[in-house]
C-alpha cells in the first residue's frame, strides 16, 4: 500500500514538473527580446501541446515504457522542446527491459536531450538555463559542456531505472523462492505423513490379517481375545485412515481442534513404547523373542526412540507379510556414548512367497530414511544362516 501511495506521488511530481518544464521552453521560444514580448508561432504552439500530451503519458509510463518513451522523444527531436518526459520515460524502460531496446532508447534520450540543451543554450540571455551551465555563446566549450551535461543527466534516470529493475527482480525471485521452500516444507511433510502412516497402518493391518486367520481355526475362549483384538485394531487403522484423509483433503495437520483448526498431531512413540508393541504382536499370535538393555532409556532424545520404535514396528510387519509363523527375535541395546543398536531377525521361510505382495520394499525404504535421517546405519538381508536380519544403528545423541 505504501509502495502503490508513493509511486501515485512520483508520478503527479514527474507529470507536473514535465508540464511547468514544456510552459518555460514554450515562453523562451516565443519571446520577443527587442519588444520584450511573447509571440510564439504555430509550429512552438504544436511542440508545447506535443510536450504536454507526453507528460501526461508518464501516468501509463510502467505499463507501456516503449510507447511512452516513443512519444516522449517527439517534442525534443522534433520541436527542440524540452527532454524531461524523455528522461522520466528512459528510468521506467529501464526498470521494465535491460536489452537491445533499452540502450537503443537510451542513445535517442541521449541525443534528444543533447539536442533540447544546446537550443535552450543558445536562446536570449535572457531567458536561458543551459546557457548559465555550458555558456551562452556558441563555441567548442560550450559544445562540449552540453555533451556532458546530456551525459550526465540521461545516466541518472537510466541507473536509477536499472537499480529500480534489479530490486523488483529481486523481489520476484524472494517470492518464488519462499514459495519454493514452502512447497518443498509441504512436500517433505506430506512424505513424513505417508512414512508414518505406512508403518502405523502395515503393523495394524498385518495384525489384523494374522488375528482374521486365527479366528477361522480358533474355537472356544481364544475366540473372543481374538475378535476383541481385531476389533480394536480395525478401530485404530479407520481412524488412523480418518487423520490421511483429512491432511490430502485439507492440506493441513492431522484434523481439527475446536479453538484454532487444527489440533497437534498424536504423540510419538518412544523406547518406552517397544515393549507394548511387542507384547501386541504376541497377543496377536506373533512370536517374539525380545532383549532389551538401554542404559539411561528414559533421557533418549525422542527423535531416537521414535526411530528405534518405528523400526522394530516394521520388521515385524515385513515378518508377518514375508514370514507368517516364524519367529522374530529382538535386540535393542545401547546408551549414552555408545549410541543404540536395533537388531530384528527372523528365519526365512521354507517356501518362497509366489509374487510381492503390496507395497514390499517401501517400509525397508523408510527405514532408511529415518536412520539417515538422525546419522545413523542400517542394514537389511538375507544371511548365510537363513535368516533375514535387519541391524540399525543410531547415535544417541540431540537430534
């Protein structure tokens, strides 16, 4: 607003002075020294209105430069009126174009102010302005006097107009440039979200699958644990769907919060969580054998606990997908100094699966992601035993 209230200003300044500028050069060229009156001719008369008209073209001088500054060159090269409205003209062309047609136009203002200087130079002493710069007679002084003069004053507008361009340039590239980053803020957020979803959801469903089957084989108590379990898995992967749908919907946050819109995404889990996520996939008929042995667990940076979580999670969705029935064994040890190592390892089974089923590879793929993320290693494969191992290793450190 400002910038829009200020450029108004310039520009009635500029049109103003242009128009009080063509009256003077219009009062000089008709005035009668020996009868000390004003008798200008037609062909004067045509060169003010041509002066006034170009003035009051500077108001359109950044939406049209070109045409602007065209017609602003007429009462000068023409009439030998005055170059002002050139001159304002050149700074807007300047701003707009560094080309061929900016330096084309800037050799016209150049000659066209040249031109008006040395006609205002060479009027009656009385009425002339040049004359008390360059002189007032004609000689090589004051020729050369009105080539700098013209110099000087068609460089200021043209630097002031190239200075004008570069920062708007600038500005352009700011903005593309922020809006780049927010993109590349929202893309790198959508992909955390799909990470995330993809680990929480393969577990649940995996879990969900292996109960599914326990339920046609089971009869009696187990029966219920089983359904109960099912149940409660079902229920958190629908509202765990609920959360993706609303952030691809909204391109927000996970849902909505009645005070400001949006309401904090659910907690992350930590190395305090491991051991209920194991004892979930053994109550959904995983076998899991698990060593833990952390050395300070409770100060574990979160972004660490969260990895380790996630990763464990994983590779024993991969089982339940690669390996139904084998069972996993889990290692997490480290501390402080040492950093953490996650080990999860299953037997390989008997009989390949016949084809992949959907989304192999991407949890693998995020497992990666994560532990690069926080500096760490990971690895993960068959062995010579026949098994296959996935083995982390993630610094324990402020992440």
């Amino acid at each position: 607003m400002a910038r829009r209230v200020l450029g108004v200003v310039l520009t009635v300044v500029a049109v103003a002075a242009c128009v009080i500028s063509s009256i003077f050069v219009f009062s000089a060229q008709g005035y009668l020294p020996v009868t000390q009156s004003f008798d200008p001719t037609w062909w004067s008369t045509l060169g003010f209105f041509t002066g006034i008209a170009a003035a009051v073209m500077l108001c359109w001088r950044h939406r049209w430069p070109e045409l602007v500054l065209g017609i602003a060159l007429v009462p000068p090269l023409c009439f030998r009126s005055d170059a002002l409205a050139a001159l304002v003209a050149l700074a807007a062309l300047a701003a707009r174009r560094r080309d061929r047609v900016l330096w084309s136009g800037s050799v016209l203002v150049y000659v066209a102010t040249a031109w008006a200087l040395f006609g205002d130079a060479n009027r009656h002493p009385d009425v002339t302005v040049a004359g008390q710069i360059v002189g007032k007679q004609f000689s090589a002084v004051q020729l050369m006097g009105t080539l700098t003069v013209a110099v000087v004053m068609t460089a200021v507008p043209l630097t002031v107009g190239v200075v004008r361009g570069m920062q708007d340039t600038l500005a352009i590239r700011e903005a593309k440039e922020e809006e780049l980053r927010a993109e590349m803020t929202r893309r790198a957020e959508r992909t955390r979200i799909a990470r995330e979803m993809h680990d929480v959801l393969g577990h649940r469903l995996s879990l969900l699958s292996l109960q599914a089957g326990a339920l046609e084989v089971s009869k009696g108590p187990a029966t219920t644990e089983a359904a109960k379990t099912v149940r409660t898995t079902a229920r958190q992967s629908l509202e765990d769907l609920r959360q993706v749908i609303g952030v691809l919907r909204d391109g927000q946050g996970f849902g909505e919060n009645s005070e400001n819109g949006i309401h904090p995404e659910p907690p992350q889990p930590t190395l305090a969580d491991i051991p209920e996520l194991v004892a979930n996939a053994r109550r959904a008929g995983l076998g899991v054998n698990v060593t833990i042995l952390l050395d300070d667990a409770g100060g574990a940076p979160a972004l660490l606990g969260t990895t380790a979580y996630r990763i464990v999670q994983e590779s024993m969705t991969n089982i339940l997908k690669h390996a139904p029935g084998a069972t996993a064994e889990v290692s997490v040890r480290g501390g402080p100094g040492n950093g953490l190592t996650v080990e999860v390892v299953n037997p390989l089974p008997a009989i390949a699966a016949a084809g992949r089923p959907p989304g192999a590879g991407a949890g693998l793929t995020g497992i990666g992601e994560r532990v690069t993320l926080i500096g760490g290693n990971v690895s993960a494969g068959p062995t010579e035993e026949r098994t296959f191992a996935v083995r982390a290793w993630l610094p324990w450190g402020h992440h």
